[in-house]
C-alpha cells in the first residue's frame, strides 16, 4: 500500500511537472517569442528593406533572423526543429499561434489607442 502511494504521488508530480513539449524543443511561451520577432524582422523587410535596392534582402533578412534567435537565446537549429515537432502536433500548435494572434491584437490595439491619444491633442 505504502508503494502504491509513494508512486501515485510520484506519477502525479511528474505529470505536473513535466513540460508539454520534450527536451530540446522550445517550449510554447519561447516559441511564440521568437516566431513573434521573426514576423517583425519580415515586417520590417517588406515595408522598409525592399524599396531599398543597394540592400541584398536575403542576406538582411539572414542576418535580422540571428539577432532574433540570439536575443531569445536560441539558434536556427533549435528553432527549425522546434517549428518542425509544432507542426507534427497541431494540437500544441494551435494554443501557440492562437496566443500569439491574442497577443498580436492586443499590441496593435494598445499602439491604436496610442496614436488616437497623440492625434487628439
């Protein structure tokens, strides 16, 4: 009986404790980071890098893409596989993108309100 509670407690603290996702795997909160400063790096070459015709746009956008992943503390290695195990579980891909989409409209709603606060005085 002692056994059967000793594992019980056990199994249900490793259940809690153990992450979503496995070791080596960015867990969802750093994903999101990072997939949340790679859309700004392709924001920011689309709408300014592009018109600018003395830039290599593949090379700028190689090279925003490694301060990203070295500001979040990763690699494109850790990245790429991280993105690939994501999509083989959509499950654990839809909470990712569907935080991140909430977090996106909540940013763009809060630089809304600043810009109507600024044009209104």
């Amino acid at each position: 009986m002692t056994k059967l509670l000793i594992f019980s407690v056990l199994f249900i603290f490793y259940a809690c404790s153990s992450s979503p996702v496995p070791r080596g795997i960015l867990p969802p909160e750093r994903m999101q980071k990072v997939v949340y400063d790679l859309i700004r790096v392709d924001e920011f070459i689309n709408n300014f890098v592009v018109k600018d015709s003395t830039v290599d746009v593949k090379k700028k956008r190689s090279s925003l893409y490694e301060q990203a992943f070295k500001v979040n503390n990763t690699n494109k290695k850790e990245f790429y596989s991280s993105y690939k195990y994501y999509q083989q579980h959509p499950d654990i891909q839809r909470g990712l993108f569907d935080s991140l989409y909430e977090s996106l409209n909540r940013k763009k709603g809060d630089a809304d309100s600043s810009v109507r606060k600024r044009t209104a005085q």
